[in-house]
C-alpha cells in the first residue's frame, strides 16, 4: 500500500514539473560570467546553444521557460557589443551574446547552485571594428549590408516618402464581436494590430487614420467613406477568419481580399460571413447586386489586386522569417461590402484562423503581432511607391 503511494507522489510530482514552465528571474554579471538564475533546478541538457556570424553571435535558446517581468532584457558590458534577453517564443527564452570576435566557452552550473546556469564571457574587452573612412569623396552613399540573403525580388528596401494617407479599418466592434474562438474576440485581436500597423506606417513617414479606436460598432459608412472624405492613398481592412467546428483543425492560415465578382466557394462563404456583420449596421437598402455591380470592372479593381499581392508578400515574408508552418493562404478576389464605397485601392486582410488552436495562440503574441504589422505596413509601402512610379510622379 505505502509503495505504491509512494509511486503515486512521484508520478504527479513529475507530472507537476513538467507541465510548469520555469521561471528565468535574473540575468546579471559576476565576475567574468553571465549568470542565468532560475527559480528551480533546470534542465542543462535542454539549454541549445550556437554560435552565428557577422557579427559573431553566441545564442542560448532555453525551452520551457517564461522571462520573469523584472528581469533586465538588455545587458551592458565591457567585453560585448551587446547581451540580449527576450522571450523568443511564447515558451522559449533566447539570451544572445555579440562580440567583436568569436571565442570559445564551457558553460556550467555552479557545484552548490543548481538553478544558475554560467556561461563565461569573452577575456578581452570589446573592440568596435575600426569604421571605413571618408578619405574619397565620391559621391556614392555607404550602402548597409542586409543581415539576411533576400531571395525574393519584390522585397527591397524601403525609405521614407511622403506623408501620404492610409485609412486603417480593425473590423468589427461593440456588440459586434466578431469571430470568437478559445474565449478570444476577433474585434479584440484586429483592434491590437490595427494600431502596431498605424504606428509601424508612421515610421514610414504616412499619416494613419484608424476607423476605431477603441471597442465601439461602426456604420458601414463611417468604416468606407471616411477614406474618400480624408482622401486617403489607400483603404485596408483588418479581420480574422473562422471555420465552424469540424474544419477548425485544418483550415488556417493568411488570406488577402480585394474586391471583385467570384465563382471561388470558399470566398463568398467568408465574405457572406464578413458582409453579415457589416450590413447589419448599414442603413442602405441597395440591393447587393448594386453595390457591386457599381464598382466591379473599374481600374480600380486592378490596383486593389496589387495592393493586395503587395500586403500579403509581405506579411508572409516578415512572418516566415521568425515563425515555422506560416501559411500563404494568397490573394483573393471576394465581394466584401466593406470594401465597397471607398473608391480607392482596397483590401481586407484576414490575418489568420482564430478558429484554429495554433494559429490563434500565435496570433495573439505581440510578436507575432509585430512581423504582421510591419508586413502590411511594407507592403502598403511597397504599393505606393510602384503606384508613384507607374504615374511618373
Ligand atoms: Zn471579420
């Protein structure tokens, strides 16, 4: 009897350990040592380390793990460029150590502590590269070394330009809630992202104009008219998708929209999903047939698919950099009312499935969150500037 409650406590004390994340509570230097403090004993075996160059880099990812709130993110140090902590992934934490020149190391663990984890830092102190002297005066600016290859054509990069304005419209709001999947609102996430892509186009140099700030229901008119009243440059729309409950483990994934009569099923079935909301709040009693006829086959629908490959690439680029299993779901036309009556280029951008249990834990990281932005953001960018170009301004 005793034996085998002796086997039950170790089964559950096991059990309790593994599905606890532990705690990373300090990151500090003593003596020549980066000292890593966790709350219990850790696991060293798990800790995977590597080294990358240009400049020389010595990346510790530690699984299972959460970077306590207090702990500093950025370390300051006389023989590193730069230590940094962040929480890579929603259960992962990268420590990464930049030094001038590579060097070798055995990490340890303290014989009397073991919940530190030591990895030894560079003998020498930290030397700059000696920077490239002006002693020519040719008139060709230092061109950056990108830090990673770029494959891709269309991704180039881009400056500031203009103060062009983009209307930004985070779908849904106030008793309108959206897509709900896991307990979470889709109103709640596409608000979030909507304004990590105004301010990520303010750095670009746009003026952003959000249809919503906060959690209120909009008119069908107040989402669409206000880009042609403030005569803005472009008009996207911000959602997340959703499947009912037998496709949820496989439907997911990043689709794009712009507006055009389809035969495609699974576009009007998301955009009969979208217009349900949006005309619920319209007081027009145009037939649907108007609406769209009145706007189908014009230029600006040409431009609208091209913002719309635009923004996608983009995301899909930015996102795959960071995130494994990010899928393109690609461009499509589909007759959202939403995007009928701005009477620029428009899209609606489905970020992904909240209906989906991976998709939707990632999409409501802020990292995740940022990489969508800054691809919507580029990729408006991207647009306008082609746009600029073809008009000869
Ligand atoms: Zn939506």
């Amino acid at each position: 009897m005793k034996s085998i409650f002796v086997f039950w406590i170790l089964i559950l004390s096991t059990i309790v350990a593994f599905a606890k994340p532990q705690v990373l509570q300090k990151v500090s230097i003593h003596q020549n040592d980066l000292e890593l403090t966790f709350d219990s004993d850790y696991d060293k075996k798990a800790i995977k380390y590597f080294a990358l160059d240009n400049p020389p880099r010595k990346v510790f990812d530690i699984p299972d793990t959460i970077l306590a709130k207090n702990a500093k993110r950025v370390i300051k140090n006389s023989k590193c460029k730069a230590i940094r902590v962040s929480q890579y992934k929603p259960d992962v934490v990268r420590v990464v150590i930049e030094t001038s020149k590579a060097y070798h190391t055995r990490t340890y663990r303290p014989l009397l502590n073991s919940n530190i984890y030591c990895i030894p830092l560079p003998k020498n102190i930290y030397k700059p590269k000696p920077k490239t002297t002006h002693s020519n005066t040719h008139h060709h600016k230092k061109v950056k070394k990108p830090k990673k290859v770029i494959k891709d054509s269309y991704i180039m990069p881009t400056s500031k330009y203009g103060r062009d304005l983009v209307v930004i419209d985070p779908g849904h709001g106030g008793h309108d809630s959206g897509a709900i999947g896991g307990g979470k609102m889709e109103k709640r996430l596409v608000l979030q992202i909507a304004k990590r892509v105004e301010s990520e186009l303010k750095k670009l140099g746009y003026r952003v104009y959000l249809t919503r700030r906060s959690d209120r229901f909009l008119k069908l008119s107040q989402r669409t008219k206000v880009a042609d009243k403030k005569d803005a440059k472009v008009f996207v729309s911000i959602h997340a998708n959703s499947v009912p409950k037998r496709a949820r483990n496989r439907a997911y994934g990043i689709e794009t929209y712009f507006l055009q009569k389809t035969r495609d099923t699974k576009s009007q079935r998301i955009a009969a999903r979208e217009n349900t909301a949006v005309l619920k709040g319209a007081k027009t009693k145009l037939s649907k047939k108007v609406i769209i006829d009145s706007v189908l086959n014009g230029p600006k629908i040409v431009q609208s698919n091209k913002l719309a490959i635009d923004v996608q690439r983009h995301m899909i680029y930015y996102l795959r950099q960071y995130y494994k299993g990010v899928k393109d779901g690609g461009v499509r036309p589909a007759p959202f009312y939403v995007l009928v009556g701005a009477s620029r280029p428009s899209i609606l951008v489905e970020v992904g499935y909240i209906s989906h249990y991976k998709e939707r834990k990632r999409l409501f990281t802020s990292s995740y969150q940022k990489y969508l932005a800054k691809g919507i953001a580029k990729g408006i960018d991207r647009y306008l500037k082609n746009r600029k170009k073809e008009l000869g301004l």
